[in-house]
C-alpha cells in the first residue's frame, strides 16, 4: 500500500513547490553557508501554516526529502487529507503539544529522526506570531533538542514576507515575493545556560530580518 | 517591404546585434578566466543571455499579434507590480486594496486596451481605481500610515500597470496611412529605449569619471548619459523607416523618449536607494528584476503615446 502511493506523495510534493515558486516567487539566500547532507535542525519565525512550505521549496530537491518539519499533531491528524499531507507528502515529525495527554516525549522523537540522518524544520516560538513584533518568546525546545544532540547544527531561518501573502482571517493570497534567508549554523555551547542558549538563538533569527521593512 | 518583412528584418537586426554582444562576451569571459573569477564580465554575460530571452519573448508576442502583445505586458505589469509591493511597507489593512489591485484593477486595465475603448482605459487607475483603492484601505480602519499606504500603493499601480499598459495601447491609435503596423511603433518604443539602457550602460562602464546623480545611483554618469542618449537618438533616427515619422522627427521623438527613459531610471533608483535594496527583484538574471529592465519603458511609453496619438492620429 505505501509503495503504491509513493508516486502520489512524490507528485504531491512537487506540485506543491511549483506553486509556491509560482505565488511567491521564493527565493533562497544562503547567506550564513550552504547546502549540506548532514542532519540539521533548521528553526525558523512561524507567521503562516505555509511556512516550512517555503524552507522545503528552497532546498535543493535531494535534501528536501530529507527534511522534516516537526509539527503538532492536533493539527495534523484532523481530517484524511491533512493527515495524508502532514504524514505522507510533508514526512512531519508529529509531536503532541500538550503535555498532560501525550504518551511519547517530543525531544525524543524529533532526537529520532536526526539519528535516522534526516534533518528538522522547528518553529521554537511554538505557535504563529500574529502580533506586530518580529518574534515570540521562544519556547524551551530547541534549547532541549540542542541538549539531546548536542553536534547536530542549528540554522537560523528568517521567512520575510509569507505573512503579507496571506494574513490570518484573509481569503485572497497576495502574490507577493517572499525570501528565505539561511543564517550561519550555531551548536549549543558547552555548559551553556537555556535562557542565554535561546536569547543567543533568538537574536541570530531576528538578525537576519530586512532591516527596512521590519516596521515604518 | 511589408510589415512582416520589415518585423522580420528588424529581429534580424537585434539577433545579429545580441550575437555580437555574445561573441564579445564569450572573448571577454575566455581572456580573463584565468584570473579567476570577474564579477563585471559574469554580470555582462548573464545580461546578454537574459537579452535573448526578453527578444525570444517580444518575438513570441509579436507572432501572436494583439492579443500575444497584450499578455505579454499585462503578465510584465504582474511582475513588476508584485516587485512593487513587495518593497512597500503595506498592512494588514491594505489587504483587500491589494487583492483588487492585482486581480480587478490589472486585468481590467488590460481588457479595456484590448477592446481599444480610450475613454475608460485612460482615466480608470487614475480616477476610478484611485478613489476605490482609498475607500477599500480606509473600510479596514486601520489609521496608521493611512496617506503613505494608499498613495504608495496608487503611485505602483501608476508606474506598472497604467504607464505599462500604454506600450500595447499603442496598437489603437489609427494613424492615416500607417494602417496594420502599428507592432512596429512598439518595436521602436521597445528598441530605442532598452538600447538606451544598454549604451548608457556601456558608455558608463568604457568612459564613465564624472557620477550623474551620485546620491542616486553610482553607476550613471555624464560620459554614460551623454553617449547612450545621443547614439541611442542617432539609432531612432535610422529607424525612421518602420514608423509614420520622417527622419528628423524619429529622432525627435528618440531623444523625448529617450530622456523620459533616463528619468524613470532615476526615480526608481531614489526608491530603491530609500528601501535599501539595489534591484527590484530577482527574475531576470543580471538585471534584477522585471522592473529594473521596464523603469526606462514605463515612463516613456504614456508620453510616446500621447505624442503620436495628438500629433499623428486621425
């Protein structure tokens, strides 16, 4: 069964980064280093549930389908077709976000797939921004995955735009440019404290924001 | 020559011009390869090839007629548009404007070129559209920048669809004696003004010394100014022959478009000076994009059309 839909998740996949080349005319600047096959944990400002759309379309197609977005399972699992696109076309790494329910601990399953050489997209504010401000606290994860594998390389991703294509509560997307700009990759240092750990990681994010833009 | 042959002929020319262009190019990149990378060179190269990729296009239009030019801009005004706003800090609140921008305002503009009817087409950004896209962004309530926003968004519009959609609007003028070719009056508008580009640009990089308009744009200067407008007006002049114009008013209306060229270079220079970026986008290769290659274009097409439809027009 699931290699007969293999062909569909693969058609599926390329369908959807020729229509977000299309509407949004990414473009991906690797401005802090370049492609790489080992494992990483790209994390990222989350304005649009199309976001990790974006990441995917911008990494060439070998990595692509290596990578993995770690998303909510409330989300993803409602419904046959998001359930097919989050676990079958997307690949998600499907967390439970609340912890009184949840029977297997997030860490442990996005540490999983990194050991299985795949890489992650991680949104660390943990729900989208829909305030004015550039970025959300972050939440604790990163600081944890970072602590679970402590060599694997942490990418700070800035999506500029997405959120002007389709603002929450509009119907009509905007085909306006978006760019994803890739930062320099970081590691957790040796006794590093969490909130110096995630106020480091917030600030490498936020640097790579278009400084003219941000707000008039 | 009939229209066909003189199109053919004039393709013809561009070909053989851009083929010299990519032989000296190719000699350039061969000469200086072994001193690594040339940034100046690569940029030339990638200029020339995006060249026969826009002339492709034109051409592909051109043997579709009407409707073939009428896509073309119309697609070219989406492009350049969407670069527009995406350099302008709108908001939330702009949303619903911008949707009618892009998907009434745009495709209308161009239909009503298409059905040829002047009296709408020329009044309906500046006038109708105007007084919507105002009402639209003022129904969200959102004061904050409100005058910035709503004038920002109508000065785009101006500049990319309105100014743009003058250059097939061209096809409707009825002009005696000049029945069934007015393509060729694109292909000079399109042709004088784009190798002005490229002659202010190569007299710019062969004898530039003196900045024109430093705050601007480093790379204009007297000497590229001077020597792309004056070759480019020489070169309007020679083609005399595909328009309605005798000799001297060809390049009459050359130097007139020519310079409106340059000033739409300028304005939209002290844009992208003031939002921080050095090209409008990314879609055509060395060039930047679409609207770096129509800036020129788009202030000079509204007042090419005006010229000929007051001076020349039945």
């Amino acid at each position: 069964m699931s290699s007969l839909l293999r062909p569909i998740e693969a058609a599926c996949a390329t369908a959807i980064v020729i229509f977000a080349r299309l509407v949004t005319g990414v473009r991906g600047e690797w401005r802090g280093c370049a492609p790489d096959p080992r494992p990483r944990v790209y994390f990222a400002n989350h304005r649009s549930h199309a976001d990790f759309v974006l990441i995917w379309t911008v990494l060439p197609a070998p990595l692509r389908r290596r990578t993995q977005p770690v998303a909510g399972a409330d989300y993803w699992l409602t419904g046959w077709l998001r359930r097919f696109m989050g676990a079958r076309v997307f690949r998600a790494v499907l967390i439970d976000r609340n912890p009184v329910s949840r029977e297997a601990d997030p860490i442990a399953t996005m540490a999983a797939a990194l050991d299985r050489n795949h890489s992650l997209i991680l949104f660390p504010e943990g729900t989208r921004n829909t305030t004015d401000e550039p970025l959300l606290p972050f939440r604790s994860g990163l600081y944890h995955l970072a602590r679970a594998r402590p060599g694997v390389e942490l990418v700070p991703v800035w999506i500029e735009n997405l959120n002007r294509v389709m603002p929450k509560g509009e119907f009509v997307p905007l085909p306006l440019l978006c760019t994803v700009t890739l930062g320099a990759p970081f590691v957790l240092g040796t006794g590093e404290e969490k909130a110096a750990f995630l106020d480091r990681s917030r600030k490498a994010l936020v640097a790579l924001a278009a400084p003219s833009r941000a707000d008039r | 020559m009939t229209v066909a042959q003189q199109t053919v002929a004039l393709f013809a020319g561009v070909a053989a011009a851009l083929t010299v262009a990519s032989i000296v190019g190719y000699v350039l990149h061969r000469r200086y390869r072994a001193h690594g990378p040339h940034p100046a060179i690569d940029n030339l190269n990638s200029r020339i090839r995006a060249w026969w990729a826009m002339v492709a296009l034109l051409g592909l239009a051109f043997a579709f007629g009407k409707g073939g030019v009428i896509v073309l801009f119309a697609l070219a005004s989406l492009a350049a548009l969407r670069e527009f706003i995406t350099l302008t800090p709108t908001r939330r609140g702009d949303h619903m404007a911008l949707a009618v921008a892009f998907f009434v305002a745009l495709p209308l503009q161009y239909y009503l070129v298409w059905i040829d009817w002047y009296g709408l087409y020329s009044v309906f950004i500046p006038v109708y559209v105007f007084l919507l896209l105002a009402t639209l962004a003022a129904l969200r309530q959102d004061t904050k920048h409100f005058m910035a926003r709503v004038a920002e968004t109508q000065w785009g519009l101006m500049i990319t669809v309105f100014a743009l959609s003058h250059v097939p609007a061209l096809l409707g003028l009825k002009l005696p004696g000049y029945d069934g070719r007015n393509l060729l009056l694109i292909a000079f508008l399109v042709l004088v003004v784009q190798s002005s580009d490229v002659l202010q640009y190569v007299c710019g990089k062969l004898l530039g010394r003196r900045p024109i308009a430093p705050e601007l744009s480093p790379s204009k200067t007297v000497e590229g100014f001077l020597g792309g407008i004056a070759s480019a007006t020489v070169l309007g002049a020679l083609l005399w022959w595909i328009t309605p114009f005798s000799p001297w008013q060809a390049g009459a209306i050359a130097l007139m478009i020519n310079l409106m060229g340059f000033f739409g270079g300028l304005v939209m220079s002290a844009i992208k000076r003031d939002r921080g970026v050095k090209d409008w986008g990314w879609m055509i290769e060395g060039h930047g994009g679409v609207l770096d290659r129509l800036d020129s274009v788009t202030f000079a097409a509204p007042v090419f059309f005006h010229t000929i439809r007051y001076f020349w027009s039945a």
